[in-house]
C-alpha cells in the first residue's frame, strides 16, 4: 500500500467517508467530478477517467484518449452537508504526461516559478453572489421578495431574512478550517459576501471552487438558486471576485510587501510597487481571463446602477483605500485586485495576476504615485490626457487584446496543438460570436419601427 493510498484510507474511515468526488474544472471554472466508492480506492488512486471532449474545453476532441484524473491528498475536503462524501482535487492526465489545457495545472506552473525566485504567493478571495429564484415564465427573480431598499448594503434585515442560509455556509467554512471572518449583504438587493482567510494561492483557488460547489447547492436545497455571474440584472450592482493578494520569503516566511517606511504612504514595499506597475502594464490583457465572459463587460464603468455604485473598475491604476481603482491598498503588505469578476476560473486568474506582477518585478517597473481621485467622476478627457489605460469594453476586445501579450502568452503555456492562449482566446471569442448573434428584446425595441 502507497503512502497515499494509505494516508486516504485513515482519512476516509477516520470521517466516516463512504464517496470520493473525483474533481477537476474546466476552461470555464465548472466542476466536474466522478463519484467513487471507498471501496475502489484503486480506481482513484489509478486516475478516474474521463471523455475529456463531454466535460467542456479541455482541449480534447471525441476522438483523443481518456483524459485521467489524478487526485491531490492535500486538497481533501470532506462535505459537511452530506455526511460520506470527501472531494480531491484532481490534475488531468493524458497518456501518462500532464495535460496542459488544466486550469489546476497552469496555475501550478506559475507558482512554481515564483518559488525558483523564492517566493510563496499567498491569495484571499472575496466572492460574491446573488440569491435568486428561477420565474415559471421565465427569467429569474430575487429570492427575498422584501429585499427593495434602495440602498441594500449591510442591510441588518435583508441579512436576518437570509441567516439560515449564511449561517449555515459559515458553520461549514469554519468546520473545514478556513476561518470565516465576515458575512454581510453587499451593495446589491439580494447580493452577499461571506469572506475566508487567506491562503497560497493553490489553496485558495481549490478553496473557492468548493465554496461555489458549496453555496450552489445549499441555495438549491433551500429552493433557491445561487449565482455568480457578474451582472445577473441590469439595474444592480455586479458581483465581483476580488483578489487580496501578495508575496512571502518561500525560506523564511518573512512578509516581502509591506514597508511602514513607505515615502508614498500606502505601507508597501519597492517589491509590491514593481508588482503593482506588472498587474497595470497587463490589466487590459489580464481582463480576458480576471472577466471572461460576456456578461462581464456589462459591469465594468463609470455608471452608477439603481443600487447603489458600480463598484467595478474602468481604468488600469492603482491607489490606496479607493474603490474606484483597478488595483486598491486596503492596507501596507496586500494588493486588492478588484477587476476580477465572479465568473473567473480562479486558478486561471490567479496564474495570469502572478505572471503580470513577476514581470513588473523582472522589470522594476515603476506604477507612478497613487491615484487619489474618484475615477468614477474625473471625465474621460482627463484620463486620456493623463495617459490612463482604459480596461477593454468588451470579450471580444479583450481576447485581442490577450493573444498580443508574450508574458501572458508564456504563462498559460504551451499545449501539443500550439500556445493554450490560442486555444483559449478562440473559445472566448466564439463565445462572444454566439452572443453577439442572438438578438435582443433591446434591439427590437429600439430598432423595429424606428426606420
């Protein structure tokens, strides 16, 4: 018997653990997974197998190999809402080599390239959502009929009304270890946040696709639907995937981004500003991955919605505790990423935000001082005359922009058919052609008597 196989085997009967969720995601972030018995620990340990083309863009066609499934012991999680049960997260293989089309694996590539710099790159996710219901005629509706305020966020009653659900999601965070710290209602009717401690950012990631696993299905047990999509309704604040993130000595443990000394005030590091200057030189090409749908263009701006702010960036810079920027200091030591949206595959824009910020230190690159303004009101012609990127408007613009940029492009790697951001800009930009087709209830508003 390996020391794996071993190892789960006292886990599983030590919890009482009758399943494995075999589980791996897509290009996209979903979750997929095979059930298997305890009982045929072989079959796990052996790599479950899968029809690699049926699960979603893993770069595989009907006619390609199994792609197989190999579990990682540190990602154990026991399910504590279904008594049993345990997932792994898994890396692909094909034919016995990694597969490089793996989200998991990508991102494993780049953290170690950090740690050959000596670096640990540590993440903490904050991951919002909407509670809703699925209308008989169609459309979706808010899940609390009484959430209406028109300024929702923190609201004590519209978290009172949703306690059973958020209280029971903060139980099973903190059962697994992962030190809920905040849950509260965000700036949108029906919106919510429930935070976690940080982590490297391997864990976080395999962190945050269980959370998503998580929520889904105890808001779907309480006859609701949980969703993160960026903008689920027009008039409301997007839900955003914001990431905390920041670079530790891999031998010492010694925190490399904070300075109390700092001339510009923020407590950061000359390392954190370097990073900071690559997360800004790569925020439009970074975009196709931290926004990767199409949906997530309709949250970015400068416009307020019903509720509340937008709350999501329109512009590459970087400040202090200023929400309206891309990149926000909340305090010395982190950098806050807020143009990451809710749909992101996180380990994907975890592996993309890592490469940005080690070629901003490669490069001592220099982000400039802090902006201080409020981005939401300084007019467009002053962001130009002050040489301001401005984030892409759409997937399509930001696939373009993506498949221009070799640091991003050496990131994500190469795959047997060619570079994997080929493969991926490809679906996306198919994925906007698809959207782009359909046409609206908007257009025929607007257009069909209007000649």
């Amino acid at each position: 018997m390996s020391d794996v196989e071993g190892e789960l085997r006292a886990r599983a009967e030590s919890d009482g653990v009758e399943f494995f969720f075999a589980m791996f995601v897509d290009m996209h972030g979903k979750p997929c997974a095979k059930m298997i018995p305890v009982t045929a620990m072989d079959v796990l340990l052996g790599g479950a197998g899968f029809a690699g083309f049926a699960a979603g863009p893993m770069g595989q066609s009907p006619a390609d190999p199994d792609m197989i499934a190999a579990p990682d012991p540190a990602s154990y999680t026991v399910v504590p809402w279904q008594p049993g049960i345990a997932v792994l997260q898994c890396d692909i293989e094909v034919e016995g080599e990694p597969w490089p089309y793996t989200p998991r694996l990508i991102l494993k590539g780049m953290l170690e390239k950090a740690r050959e710099r000596g670096y640990v790159y540590n993440v903490g996710c904050e991951a919002e959502y909407f509670l809703v219901r699925r209308r008989d005629e169609g459309g979706i509706e808010l899940a609390d009929p009484l959430d209406r305020s028109g300024v929702p966020c923190y609201d004590a009653k519209g978290l009172t009304r949703m306690f059973d659900h958020l209280s029971t999601v903060s139980r099973y965070m903190n059962q697994l270890g992962w030190a809920n710290y905040a849950n509260d209602h965000e700036d949108a009717n029906g919106q919510f946040e429930q935070n976690f401690g940080y982590a490297d950012a391997l864990t976080s990631a395999d962190r945050l696709v269980f959370f998503r696993y998580m929520v889904h299905t105890l808001a779907h047990r309480a006859g609701m639907a949980a969703t993160f999509m960026p903008k689920p309704f027009e008039n409301l604040t997007g839900s955003g995937l914001h990431l905390h993130s920041s670079l530790w000595d891999a031998q010492t443990g010694a925190e490399l981004f904070a300075d109390p000394a700092d001339a510009r005030g923020l407590g950061l590091s000359q390392l954190a500003y370097h990073y900071i200057g690559g997360l800004i030189e790569h925020g439009p090409a970074m975009a196709a991955v931290t926004c990767p749908t199409v949906n997530s263009y309709k949250r970015f701006g400068v416009g307020a919605p019903a509720s509340g702010a937008t709350w999501a960036p329109a512009y590459a810079t970087y400040g202090g505790n200023n929400r309206t920027q891309m990149l926000r200091v909340p305090e010395g030591g982190r950098v806050e990423n807020r143009s990451c949206d809710g749909s992101a595959n996180p380990y994907l824009a975890m592996a993309v935000q890592l490469a940005a910020g080690l070629d901003g230190i490669d490069r001592d690159l220099d982000p400039g001082e802090p902006n201080r303004d409020n981005l939401h009101v300084v007019s467009a012609e002053e962001v130009a005359k002050r040489g301001i990127r401005t984030l892409p408007p759409t997937l399509l613009h930001a696939a373009d922009e993506l498949v221009k940029d070799a640091v991003l492009r050496e990131a994500l790697g190469k795959t047997p058919d060619g570079d994997y951001v080929d493969y991926y800009a490809k679906i996306k930009r198919e994925e906007f052609q698809t959207w782009h087709s359909v046409v609206s209830d908007w257009e025929t508003e607007r257009y069909l008597t209007l000649f």
